[in-house]
C-alpha cells in the first residue's frame, strides 16, 4: 500500500468522529496533525493513525477479495426490498432461487429490472419454505427490528412469533441453509442495552446455526461514497465449526466522494443524467442559498438559525444534518427515504435543491440501468431503504469464500 496522508475530512470518515472533535484532540496533543506547507491545512500520516483502534481495521492491507464460487450457489433474500442486496451478491456470484418481498413498488422494480428472478410478492408469513431445504446454501435479508414482549417468557424460537425476526428464522429452519447473512441498523446494538440482539443470537444458536462476532460495517470503506452503517450478522451450521472460518471483508484504503458518486470518473463512466426529483419551498430554499457546500445550519446569520430551528436551537447536540448542503468532497451523509426532511437534509452542493432520484440511486451505487417503479416518494423510499450495491458486493465475495470452503471440507469428507 503506497504511503499517503489524510485530509482531516478523509480522517474524519476513517475515525467516525467530527472534524471539530480531530481539531480539539490536535490542540490537546491527543492526535496530533501535520499542516500542508502549501495551504496550512491538517493533513495525518498513516502511521500517526494506525495505532487507534478505529483505524486498524480500516488499515489492513488484504481486502481484495477475488473469490469466485467454486460450485453453483443458490440464495433466498427476504424483505429484498428493491434490490441493491440482491444485486451486490448477485454480482459476487449468487444466484437467486427465491426472493420476498410484500411492497409492490419495490416488487415491480425487481420484476423490471431481473425478469429471470423469481419474487414472491407477499407477507413472509405465507410463505412455505419447506420445498426449499437443503437446496439452497445462503439465507439472507435485513428483516425489520422489532421489540419483543420480556415478561414471563425463555424466548426461544416459538416465543419470538409474531415477529418478523421469527419468519426469518423460520425460513432458515425449513430451509436448512449452511449458512445466513442478516443486515440491520446499527442501532439493533444498542436496544434494549443488547437485549434484542441476545435473544436474536440465542434464537439462531438454538436453530443449529454457530455466529460469527456481529460487525458494523462502514459503506464509505467499501466504495460506496455515503457515510452509511450496518450492522452485518453471518452464521453458518455448527457442524461446520472447528472446520472453516469467517472473515468480514476488509475495507479499501480509497474513500469516494459525492463528486465520484455523480461525476465521470472511478464508479461511473459519466455524470448523472438528470431526473425526476423533490424541491424545497420557497422560504426553506432561500435559508438553504445562505448555507455554504459541506456546512450546515451554524453556518446561517443567528436571526435565521432560530427561525429554522424553532425550540431545536435552544436545545443540545449538533443536529448537523439539518439544513446540511454536502460538498463534492466529501462522502454523503446516510440518505433517507426522504430527501428533504428537516432533521436529516441533504442538499446539492451547487444548486439548492435536494437530490434527484437518479443521484439518490448512484449515491447507494445502483448502475444506471437500474429502474425504480412507482411514484417519486416511492423510489425515495426505495433507494433509501436499500443496501448499497458495492457494500453487498464486497459481503457477497465474503460468504462466496466462506462457501467455498464449506464445499471444499464436504469434498474431502
């Protein structure tokens, strides 16, 4: 890996802290930076960053992972949603023998987009699995989190019913996959203080199923050029424990930017064409003409910061992403299913505006050729709810490998 400094943008997304919080630690001599003989910017030298925590995952050098299937792998996606999972592990190499979902937008958008896939339109609770077992090798999907009643109950497998983390379980118990990748928020984590989780995980350890240490994955490491986490989950049967092993794939040194995301360049071979997409009215959009790319509402005269805010202004925290314009050079912030909500906005750098859906669409790295159905709000809702390709892409090429040594083992036996 050649040497190369960071801007403090650049350590900024590497560390997941604030520019102002790497500004206050280079004053506290905590992690100090280097200025730019040129413009006196901060700039960070790999081996001033390496010995945080944050960053030596970010700093491992084997993360290109050419894996190709060794045999024919068969999945199962549900809550498939519009497709960005589906298509990154498609690319990866998995093929798909059966994918639900029960929005009939996003079920259009599948059917549109990859005819030759089979889709389920329809609630997961209908849905038999029993056809399926032992002829598939991944089960996957981000199934939506949802609490569960404590009182009086063990919560093993029967007791989560009447949730949808049961009918993802259900599916991997009538299928009898080797192996399942679930995704969610990050904040599945922390609810409950980790209570949720631990009954997911003990749910699917008394299924069979052995899991690896759950990990939050940064899309920004994975070219994908949006400041987006998710929680990933893999678990393989424990029979193959002792006998082969996981590894999450390891993050790019490359970090793309909003420019890479709608300019010519790396991950596109030329600008986003215009489309279809939300404006702001007009007294927000002459607040948003004040607020300068990569700023947000502290940016604006304090007259206007209290009009905008209201009772927010009095109140604690950033709140950095309201009236937030992002700047070509850096990564976007998270997209939303809607791009023009007060508390998580996301304006264009140059024109005021939110981002079309086309722009919403390359910011979670769908090719161009990928066509949303349904009205505007409904691709929103779409393109936000969706992994981004090229994060499902690089897990993709992870499970291959586990895959492929899982065949491999049964080969020899």
């Amino acid at each position: 890996m050649t040497q190369r400094v960071f801007s403090l943008q650049e350590t900024s997304d590497i560390l997941s802290v604030s520019k102002d919080t790497l500004r206050r630690w280079d004053n506290l001599g905590k992690l100090k930076s280097k200025r730019n003989p040129i413009n006196n910017y901060r700039e960070y030298k790999k081996e001033d960053l390496i010995f945080l925590e944050e960053a030596k995952i970010y700093f491992n050098e084997n993360n290109d992972i050419n894996t190709k299937p060794s045999k024919v792998y068969k999945s199962i996606e549900l809550f498939a949603g519009a497709g960005g999972l589906a298509l990154g592990l498609e690319q990866a190499g998995i093929e798909h023998s059966l994918l639900n979902e029960i929005d009939k937008f996003a079920v259009q958008t599948l059917k549109r987009n990859r005819p030759n896939w089979k889709v389920e339109h329809g609630d997961i609770k209908d849905i038999d699995f029993k056809p399926y077992k032992n002829k598939i090798d991944l089960l996957t999907g981000g199934f939506p989190c949802q609490a569960f009643s404590y009182a009086g109950k063990k919560l093993g497998f029967e007791d989560t019913r009447g949730t949808l983390f049961f009918e993802f379980a259900r599916a991997l118990k009538e299928t009898n996959a080797p192996v399942f990748f679930a995704e969610n928020v990050k904040g599945l984590l922390s609810h409950e203080k980790g209570k949720t989780l631990q009954i997911m995980l003990d749910v699917l350890d008394e299924l069979g199923y052995h899991i690896f240490q759950p990990r939050v994955l940064k899309a920004i490491h994975y070219n994908v050029p949006q400041k987006r986490e998710r929680l990933i989950i893999v678990g393989m049967k424990k029979e193959y424990m002792n006998k082969v092993s996981y590894n999450y794939p390891e993050p790019y040194e490359k970090l793309y930017t909003l420019k890479d995301a709608l300019k010519k360049g790396e991950l596109y071979d030329c600008d986003v064409t215009k489309s279809d997409g939300q404006q702001y009215p007009e007294r927000k959009k002459e607040i948003l003409d004040m607020v300068p790319p990569g700023e947000y509402w502290r940016s604006l005269p304090i007259d206007v910061q209290k009009e905008y805010m209201q009772k927010s202004f009095y109140l604690g925290g950033g709140k950095t992403g309201m009236a937030r314009r992002i700047s070509w050079d850096e990564p976007s912030l998270t997209l939303t299913c809607s791009p023009a909500q007060k508390q998580t906005e996301r304006c264009h750098p140059d024109e005021t505006r939110p981002f079309q859906v086309n722009e919403y669409a390359r910011i979670q790295t769908f090719p161009d050729n990928w066509i949303f159905e349904g009205s505007k709000t409904q691709q929103y809702k779409q393109i936000g709810n969706a992994v981004p390709v090229n994060l499902a892409k690089e897990i993709g090429k992870s499970i291959v490998d586990l895959l492929n040594s899982i065949n491999n083992y049964n080969i020899k036996i």
